[in-house]
C-alpha cells in the first residue's frame, strides 16, 4: 500500500505482512520469543520480501542449481 504523507510518498507493507509483524510482536511482548530473536526473524522476513531480497533470493536459487 502507498500513501501520500506530507508531500513523500511512504509504502507500507502489505496487510498480511502486518499481522505477521504484529503477531511476532505479540509473541515476543508475551515471552515466548525473546527481542532479539524477534527482530532477527522480522528483519529475514522484510529482507525475503523486499525488492532487495530479489537479488538475496535469486542467489540462493543458484546456489540450489549448483
């Protein structure tokens, strides 16, 4: 989602990106996870879909061809 803030233009994460952050926030404000395992898990996950994580991701892929 893109919206219009002050004369930028700021990209939000999709809704289902957002429940999955906010869950891994739950789950670390309740204890099962600690913070900064959470963090880690909610950076992989935002480099894995971002358009930086393409190239992250087609390095993989050739490395499961090789």
């Amino acid at each position: 989602m893109t919206i219009q803030f002050d004369g930028r233009r700021v990209e939000l994460p999709s809704q289902e990106q957002l429940w999955f952050l906010a869950g891994l926030g739950v789950i670390a404000a309740v204890g099962i996870l600690d913070w900064p395992v959470a963090a880690a898990i909610a950076i992989g996950h935002w480099l894995s879909h971002s358009q930086h994580g393409q190239a992250l991701r087609e390095f993989g892929e050739a490395l499961e061809e090789a």
